[in-house]
C-alpha cells in the first residue's frame, strides 16, 4: 500500500512492545509516578516539565523519527493479557557501515518488576536487531551496584566487558557504569565480571 507506513510491532509469548503513541500518555504518566522512587536511583534526573503532555507529544514524534530514521527503536512494553503498559525499552544510537552496533536502554515500572518481562523483551528486541536491521553488537551499560540489571544483561546472553568513568549522569551525578555486550553468532563463552 503506497503512502500508509507499516507501524513497528514485536510480539512475544506475554508481552507486545510498540511505539509508544498520544493515546498511552496517560497509562506512562500514572506508572512513571508510582514507580518515581523505584526508578529515581537508576536513571538520569527529571527534566521539570518529564511528566507533561507536551513532553511526551515529544517524546512520540522522537520515537516515530527515529524508527522512520533507522537511529533509535524505542518501545512501550504492554502486557498482552489486559494491554497493561509495563516499561519501555530502546536500542538507541544505532550506527550503520563497519560498526552494525546500537546501544540498550530499559526501565521496567515497579509493579512488574522481577516477573521476567524485560528479560523476554530483550530476547525479542535483540533478535529482531540481529535477525532484522543485520546489527552485529548491542551494548549495554548500567550502574555497578544495580544486581538485577546485572544479572538480567548476563540472563539475556550480554557478557561483561568492563568499566567506563563518569559514563552517564544519573540522579544528577555522573555516575561509573560496568558495560556489557550481545554479539550475533557470540562465542566467547563466559566472562569473568569485576
């Protein structure tokens, strides 16, 4: 069909993850809020005007550039059962030519914590990068203290690479963080983390 743009979608056995669209303000608002002192620690400090209409309007059309743009998949993650929106995920910085790599970003709101959705969601993020878009790398980078971004990377195949200083400021400081990464076809076997 010429003119109508085929819209990203990747479903898994519970979950759907999309680009996230006007209507699901709402539903990001309300679990942004409740998970607010869950994920403060984790992430980079709120922009004053994070939670507002015209932020995420923002946000939208970013999403919708860039997947159009081939620089940045970024999804909501919605549970399959009642459409429920439980985090986002990103492959951004997606570099074509001799690198074929991106980079992995997620949050998952605090009610649907350590119930296996992000770890199916980087299955199938990451397959449709190497499978889909030919990528050979996805990098991952998060906070040495944070055990279960950790152990979810090293769960979903993504081995332990080292350390990059001052990496990323979060909560308002910038912050050491351990990096790790998937290669397609990887056979390194098991790495020794730090």
């Amino acid at each position: 069909m010429l003119g109508r743009r085929r819209r990203l979608r990747l479903d898994t056995e519970r979950l759907v993850l999309r680009a996230p669209q006007h209507n699901d303000f709402n539903a990001w608002v309300a679990l942004r809020l409740e998970s607010r002192a869950y994920l403060t620690p984790w992430e980079p400090s709120w922009a004053a005007d994070h939670l507002t209409r015209r932020a995420f309007t923002n946000r939208v059309y970013w999403a919708n550039r860039s997947i159009s743009g081939g620089t940045a998949i970024p999804l909501f993650i919605f549970r399959r059962e009642d459409e429920q929106l439980v985090g986002a995920i990103t492959l951004d910085n997606i570099r074509r030519g001799p690198a074929q790599s991106g980079v992995l970003g997620y949050w998952t709101g605090q009610p649907y914590a350590r119930q296996g959705f992000m770890r199916e969601t980087i299955a199938a993020l990451v397959h449709h990068a190497f499978e889909r878009l030919d990528l050979s790398r996805i990098e991952a980078a998060c906070l040495p203290e944070n055990v279960a971004s950790r152990g979810l990377l090293e769960r979903s195949g993504f081995k332990y690479e080292g350390v990059a200083q001052s990496y990323l400021q979060i909560n308002g400081r910038w912050r050491t963080h351990v990096l790790y990464a998937a290669l397609r076809g990887d056979r390194r076997g098991k790495t020794q983390v730090g």
